[in-house]
C-alpha cells in the first residue's frame, strides 16, 4: 500500500510507522518487565465495581484496562474541556456510533462541554456539483446522527467543529497542568508543547470514555518522566525555518519521541501560536509526535531549560540544507504530475487570525499590483466560525475585497475534503504539510501560491 | 515436527489455537480491511498489497503474527468493524508492545461489541523468526505460544 492510496481512508497517522501512537515510545519493551494494576479510588472503584451503572462499569473498565497495557497505576481527574476528533458519520464509524448511542440512551455526558474537529464538507462555502454532493451525501450518510449524538454527549454547540479548539476565539483553551483526554494530533500536540497541558495521543473511542468517566489513566505524555526529552534538535538554519519544513523533519527524525529544540529563541519575536500550530501538526503527522519542547519559547522549556534533556539523548541537527532535502523529498501524487492546479487551500490545521489576516492581505495586495479583480484559480481559507468572524471584524476592508475577488473561508476540514473518495483527484496546492500528508494535494510555499492564486499558473521551475 | 515455545504478555487474555499468519512488517489495519472500510465487504482477506507476507491471505479466524500495527487512527474503529462481522483473526500475537491503535480497537470490541480477539504483545523479535505461515500456533491463557511448524 502506497502512502495516499487507501481511497478515501480518513484518520491520521498514514506514514504506517511503528510507533505505539501515545507520543511515548515503548521500544524495548519486555514481557518480563513489570506490569502494575491499577489502584483505584474508593470512588473509581465503585464505578468499577458497577454500582455506579452497567455504561459507566463498561466504560471504566475499558479505561482501566487500556491504561494497564501502557503501564498506568492510577487515573487522574481531567481538567479544561474534552476535544474529540470524531466529526465524520458514515458506515465506516458504525460501531463507535452504536457506542455513542449506547452512552447517550444511558443518559451519560462528558464531563464538560466539548468540541470536536471540522467537519469533512462545507456545502455553503465550498460547493462541489450536485452529482458530487450526492456522492458525498452517500459516504457521509450519518453526518446529522453524529452531529445528534455529540450534541446529547455534551458537545459545546453546533458551531463548535474546529481542529484548532484551543485559540481564543474558539474558546476550548486548557490551562497549563490540566490533564486532558483529546484525540486531534494537531490539538494534542500544540495544547502539549505550546500551552503545558498534557494529554496523549488518544485513539477514537478511548476518547469519549474517558471524557465520560472524567478521568484517564496516568501513563506517558501525562507523566513528567514521560515529558522528558530524548532528542536534542539544534537548528542551525540562516534565517526562521519554515513551520512546516522544520517540523515535517523533527516528525520523520524523532517519530513519536519528546525533542527538546534549540536554537529557536533567536527567532522568539516571529514565532507566534500560528508557527507553533503549523510546526507541531507537521511534527504529528510526518511522525506521531505529541509533544516538543522549545528552548526558551515553549512554557516547560522556560522554566525547566536544559533540565528536560534524558541522559543519553540523541542529536539532530537541522540546517539549510536539511530542510531543502525534506522539501524536496515530497512525492508529486497528481495523476497529471504536471498538470494545473484546480484549488488553492490554505490553512490546515485552521487558521489563526492572524493568519487569515496575513493570507488575507497578502492575496489582496497581490492582485491589486497585478491589475487584478478575480482570484485566477478557486482560493479557500479555511478556518473555524469564530476565527472567520473576528477576522471580518478586524478588517472589514480586506474581507470586503477578497469576497469579491472570489476568496472563500470554508469552516471545513481540508484534509478530509482532499481523501473524500469524489473530491480526492483534485489537484489542490496546498501550504499545509498536514493536507499533504493525508491527500494527494502537494505543498508550496507562499510566492508560489501567492502567483498561483494571481496567475492560475504555478512559478517556472516550481511547477 | 519441531516445537517451538515463547511467552509474552496477555494484553487480552484467551486461549485459541489456529493456523498462523505471519507478517514481518508493520500490520497496516486500515489497507488490510480496506474493502470492509470504503465498500462494507465481509471478507476477512488481506487487501494490503504492500504487505507481501499477507496479501490475498483470509486471516478471518487464523493467528496472525505481526510486528504491531500501523497506519491510520480510525484502525481503532476498524478492529471493532471486522469484529462486530465476525471476520477477524482468532488472535494476534505482537512480537512488540501493543500499539494504542490496536489496544484501543480491541478492547472496545471485547467490552462493548461482546467479541474477542485474543491477544498476546512483547513476544520478540525472536517470535517473527521462529513462527511460519502455516504453522499451527496454540494460545495459553497466560501468554505461553506454542508453535507446532508445519513440516
């Protein structure tokens, strides 16, 4: 099976590494070594026990036993705000929606409010043919029974579907410490590194129970050892490396290990939540990494500098020239390799305001100098609700003008847009390495997209 | 006839004895049950065609002897899909630690979908040495593997 091939395979993590996929490497690992059993509380033991209900016995077990495989001894109390990955109902996601239904008719909820990733579709701001929306309506046929479900789960409310849950506009932001049970490598990995919260990588499934339960159990990215580094990446590049360069080599280099980065604080004044967002959703899906530390940017690296190194740690160092190979590495999955591209997406994992607002005035800028009135090739913004309104908010000008010249800000998921089985032989360009990853859409940097959205056509020696 | 005996640890205990099915690369949950995924097949055949050791191969109530998994998340609802048909393996034997993915599907499938798939993680790479498709393979309730080879 070739990367890409699956036909509309949705999911993440399709670099088919082997890794154990809770962002905490269990390489080595011996039968013979312990293997504790998990003490509960009077409280935990209870529910355990069934006195609490059938679905809650269930579901505690279920946890209990997933923690143990991994090592776990106690359960923790979660903090902040569920964030499930879930946002797609079809037949392929029938069992856990029979699972859903089985919590919701026992009346069960998550313990707070949640959000859940962009849906696959956005038929208002990205259409597709109606012979394709009929295509699409058949393979996402249970999209109102999830959307049902979540909502009788606890789900925050019906605007609530963005991968990007923890900016502020959204709202779903944790504290530092707070324990959490999210899927969404992209949230996982920047709620991580970026905020100092701490969840592991959760698989669909485990995620709801938990957040039902209230509690997961204590194991890997939840730990301080399991915190620590075991890569040190020096980077030596001339200038700011670009997110998706730097952490598409970190995720292929350290796959689901903790790094500990330096070298960055030089750039500190340009690294913002955006650059963190990108860089950490390339780390997670070129490799299945759950956490990163930045020296003298990230919270822990701040306080805990060098501290966060293991003994014995690995060295990798990334210059120019790396980065220049990892851009190069990238495959060209267009059937016609060389052929124009059809959509300009930007944006995955959603967009920040700030973002919106420097594509945004890019792209405007752009097609004024050129004479222009039309984006030359469909151009898709992709960001959640509350992202799209307070950009609107704070330029109404440039919001104004890229309605007009046919720039478009989808709520969807452009990853899931780009592997849905009618949409998926598009040729998108892409700036994300994320959509990359998971479709054949290819990665440009900006002046090429930039031309492309201005000119229809991709820089000579680009395309 | 040889015998060959391993012990590793039972993830999810059970007792099951069967023909063995051995991959020595990383079990891609998501291409092998592909067809189950994108058309609703109930065939329990490896559609992985990367997967030189097991394509074509129906691992529906065989042993299957893998590395661990990997691939895509929704290998989690995966697991529950084929067990819920009644279309997966008898047991699956990790020579590595078990994988969240996998742990994850599996034990959803045990606690919610009444099925079961038993299984045994950490045997070693020794294991995937030892171990041959066709071999008959038997399952002890505490992680002991007793390989029978086939000629």
């Amino acid at each position: 099976m070739s990367k890409n091939q699956l036909g509309g395979q949705i999911g993440t993590d399709p670099n088919f590494t082997q890794t154990t996929h809770t962002g905490h490497s269990k390489a080595g690992a011996k039968h013979t070594d312990a293997q504790p059993k998990m003490k509960l509380t009077p409280e935990e033991q209870d529910i355990y026990d069934g006195k609490k209900g059938d679905l809650l016995q269930k579901a505690m077990k279920t946890v209990v036993a997933y923690g143990e495989l991994f090592g776990s001894e106690k359960l923790v109390d979660l903090g902040g705000a569920p964030h499930m990955a879930v946002s797609w109902g079809s037949d392929g996601v029938e069992p856990l929606l029979k699972i859903y239904k089985q919590l919701s008719d026992g009346g069960l909820k998550t313990y707070a409010p949640f959000t859940a990733d962009p849906k696959p579709m956005d038929p208002v701001n990205l259409p597709v043919t109606d012979q394709e929306q009929a295509a699409v309506d058949k393979i996402y046929n249970r999209m109102d029974e999830l959307a049902d479900l979540n909502k009788k789960l606890g789900m925050r409310n019906q605007n609530d579907w963005s991968c990007a849950c923890y900016l502020p506009e959204m709202g779903n932001t944790p504290k530092r410490g707070d324990y959490l049970s999210w899927s969404e490598s992209s949230a996982i990995n920047y709620v991580n590194s970026a905020i100092g919260a701490r969840t592991n990588r959760n698989s669909m499934g485990i995620d709801m129970l938990s957040n039902i339960i209230g509690k997961a159990p204590l194991f890997g990215l939840l730990t301080d050892e399991g915190r620590q580094a075991v890569w040190l990446i020096e980077v030596k590049t001339t200038k700011l490396p670009h997110p998706e360069m730097i952490g598409s080599a970190i995720g292929m280099k350290v796959m689901e290990d903790v790094s500990y980065i330096v070298g960055m604080d030089r750039f500190k004044s340009d690294i913002d939540a955006g650059y963190l967002k990108d860089m950490g959703a390339a780390t997670a899906s070129n490799g299945a990494v759950g956490l990163y530390h930045m020296d003298g940017v990230t919270p822990e690296a701040i306080d805990k500098g060098r501290d966060l190194l293991n003994k014995g740690y690995q060295t990798y160092v990334i210059d120019d020239a790396e980065l220049d190979n990892i851009y190069k590495s990238y495959p060209d999955l267009w059937d016609d390799p060389h052929g124009t591209p059809q959509r300009v997406f930007l944006g995955c994992p959603h967009m920040t305001v700030d973002q919106m607002t420097y594509w945004g005035k890019r792209i405007v800028d752009a097609l004024e100098k050129a004479g222009k009135t039309k984006v030359a090739i469909p151009t898709f913004m992709f960001g959640s609700i509350y992202i799209k309104d307070a950009f609107e908010k704070q330029n109404p000008d440039v919001a104004k003008k890229l309605k007009g010249y046919g720039v478009a800000i989808p709520v969807n998921c452009p990853m899931m847009w780009c592997s849905t089985p009618v949409e998926m032989n598009e040729r998108v360009a892409t700036n994300s390495n994320k959509t990359r990853v998971y479709s054949k859409a290819r990665f440009f940097f900006d002046d090429a997209l930039t031309e492309l959205i201005v000119t229809g056509k991709l820089p000579a020696g680009v395309a | 006839m040889t015998q060959t005996t391993f012990k590793g640890r039972p993830a999810i205990p059970g007792s099951a004895e069967g023909s063995a099915e051995v991959s020595h690369i990383g079990f891609n949950t998501c291409a092998t049950y592909v067809d189950v995924l994108i058309s609703g097949s109930d065939s329990g055949v490896c559609q992985d065609h990367d997967n030189k050791d097991l394509y074509g191969h129906d691992l529906a109530g065989k042993i299957v002897c893998i590395p661990q998994t990997i691939g895509s998340s929704s290998a989690a609802t995966l697991f529950m899909i084929i067990m819920e048909k009644n279309i997966q393996p008898k047991a699956m034997l990790f020579a590595n630690h078990i994988d969240s993915l996998a742990a994850c599907g599996i034990l959803m499938g045990v606690n919610w979908l009444d099925k079961t798939i038993v299984t045994v993680d950490m045997l070693g790479d020794d294991f995937l040495d030892a171990v041959k498709t066709g071999d008959t393979v038997k399952v002890s309730e505490d992680g002991t593997i007793e390989i029978q080879a086939a000629s």
